[in-house]
C-alpha cells in the first residue's frame, strides 16, 4: 500500500533526510512483512532495542517506520507503554469482511461498464498467476498467496476509474491480511483451512463473458464463503487460532 508521509517529512531535501526516509520506508516494509507472517503476533510488544537488533538499523528510522504503522493500524502506541502489534478481534473482522463485500460489489459494476481488452486481459493474467499456487501443498507460501488473491481481486475492480475507491479497497484488502492466519495456516487441520473450490475461476469466466449478475453474484458468494468461515468461529476458538500461529511463524 502506498505510504503518503507527513508534509513536514517532504520539506527537508538534503541527502541525509532522503537517506533517512528511505530508511524509515524500507523499516514500514519489513515490519509490516513481519507482522503478516507471524514473527510477531496481536499484542505483542515491539522492544526498540530488540528491533534494532533484529533489523540492524538505528532507533529513528525504527520509531518513524513504526509511527506510520499506527496509521495503518498495524501498530497501536500506548501511553507510557509504548508500541504492540495492532490486537485482532472477531468483530473488527466480520466488520473489515463487510465493508470489503460492499465496496467490492460497487467498483465491480463500475469496471463492468468501463472496462475495455486492456482490462480483460488483465485479470487473466492475475488470475493465470493465482491459479498456479496450490493452496493444498503442504510447503505454499501463504504470503505470496495473499499478494497474488489481492492482485486478483483488485484487477477485477481495476478499470473502476476511482482512484478513491480503489484506495479504500486496497486498504481493506491490507488490514484483511492481518487476519489471514485464521483460516490459512499450516498448523490448522485440512477442514479448517480456506478452500478455493473454483471461485476465482468462475468469477473470472462470469467477467470475461460480460455476464454482471452472475459475477456479481459470485463474488457475493465468495465474500459469502469467507463471512461464514469468521461468522463459524466463536470466540474460544478464534482465540486458539491465534495461539495456533503464535507456535509457529511462517517463515523468518
């Protein structure tokens, strides 16, 4: 997602704070990558001497990478306390699932009367690279799965031409990821997991036929199937899905 930092931080041009932003950025990537893949988890404290140590860098660009995180919401800072990893909760999820269904269903109608080859020929390529990930094997990388999923679904909605809407959604799309150790794990049991079952695939045919109710109404029940994976959770095992992947990181 791109990152719009403070007027104040542009003023300054000298090579010393262009080097320093860049810094700061490269931090926002790598602790934000971090916070996806399960190094660190939904309140867990963010030490500046550990971080420091972990990436090898210094503590402003560290404090400034992780002062845009609460912006993303990524990080929380607490008075006196300092900063944690942003807490997960069952209803912020239904809540980020239900805004992503809405302003999904609006930007796709609006690309369907948009959309031109260039468009089309767009979401077969997403589509072509998300195919290729198995989300059976045992050894995928969910990581690169949730970029690929994105990439996807914003190329379904990319020839909405609003730029404001589509920055909404990438958002939402962003924040979705923190949750995605719930139902895409390696240590939850087959039956636990999410499954494609063919729904990229359809709604993809539905959008190159031209076809707006069916792929509408597809990518309403695919928004569905995810709703009813987080509407099934309660509340206890919402919360042993999250020890699940505190046992064990995805990768370092």
């Amino acid at each position: 997602m791109t990152v719009t930092r403070p007027m104040s931080s542009l003023k300054s041009s000298s090579p010393a704070a262009r080097e320093s932003t860049v810094l700061s950025d490269q931090m926002v990537s790598q602790i934000r990558q971090d916070i996806l893949i399960g190094v660190f988890l939904p309140g867990d404290k963010m030490q500046l001497n550990e971080l420091k140590q972990r990436y090898g860098v210094g503590g402003t660009p560290i404090r400034e990478a992780l002062m845009q995180l609460v912006w993303q919401n990524f990080v929380v800072m607490e008075p006196q306390k300092g900063f944690r990893v942003a807490p997960v909760t069952l209803e912020e999820l239904k809540d980020i699932l239900d805004t992503r269904r809405v302003l999904e269903g609006i930007a796709l109608e609006k690309s369907f009367s948009r959309g031109d080859e260039t468009w089309e020929l767009s979401i077969l390529a997403a589509y072509h690279r998300l195919s290729r990930v198995n989300l059976e094997d045992p050894d995928i990388d969910y990581t690169s799965w949730g970029m690929l999923h994105m990439n996807f679904h914003l190329s379904l909605i990319s020839a909405c031409e609003s730029p404001m809407l589509l920055r909404m959604i990438e958002i939402v799309h962003n924040q979705l990821e923190r949750y995605r150790h719930i139902w895409l794990n390696h240590e939850l049991d087959a039956p636990q997991r999410y499954h494609d079952d063919g729904e990229h695939r359809a709604i993809m045919n539905a959008v190159m036929e031209r076809n707006l109710p069916e792929a509408m109404h597809l990518l309403e029940e695919h928004h569905r199937h995810v709703i009813e994976l987080a509407e099934n959770l309660t509340q206890e095992n919402f919360a042993s899905r999250i020890q699940l992947a505190r046992k064990k990181p995805e990768t370092e």
